[in-house]
C-alpha cells in the first residue's frame, strides 16, 4: 500500500482594481485575500490487491476564497472530487 498527500495554495496573479498583471508578486502585496482561489488538499492510495491488480484511489478538496466568489458574483459550494480506478495489469 502506498499513501500520499499534498496541500497547494491557489492564487490569480491579476487584481480587479488594477489592470496591470503580477503587481501583488512584485510589490510582496496580496490585496487582504482578494486574489485567493483557495486552498486545496488531495490524498491518495495505491493498494496492490493481486500480482496484476491494484487499485487507486484519490480524493481532493478546495477550500474557495474570495476570488472564487468575485468571479460569478456568488459564493460556490466547496468543491470535492473522489476518483477510483481498479487497474488490471498483463
């Protein structure tokens, strides 16, 4: 069995009340979490069942923030994946 995990932050790189791209990189300014999309976690396994088979498994959250919300003009549901494939091998 094989086990992993991972934590990625999200963010534009483009503020709404500024049409000059990448200033908040540059300028080390982040706009009070205007540019955020969110945080996102994923895990996932690889259980080997037999010789040939084995499966796969991952599952993976996002946490929105503010931009996601600026975007259509409402707050989206927290968005959630679960993906599993059994593999057979020959």
């Amino acid at each position: 069995m094989k086990v992993g995990a991972q934590l990625m932050y999200i963010a534009g790189t483009d503020r709404y009340n500024d049409n000059t791209p990448f200033v908040e990189y540059y300028n080390a300014r982040h706009d009070n979490g205007d540019n955020g999309i969110g945080w996102e976690m994923d895990y996932g396994v690889n259980v080997q069942i037999y010789k040939n088979l084995s499966f796969n498994g991952a599952f993976g959250y996002l946490f929105p923030q503010k931009q996601m919300s600026m975007a259509g003009g409402q707050a989206p549901a927290a968005p959630w994946q679960f993906v599993g494939l059994l593999l057979y091998t020959f």
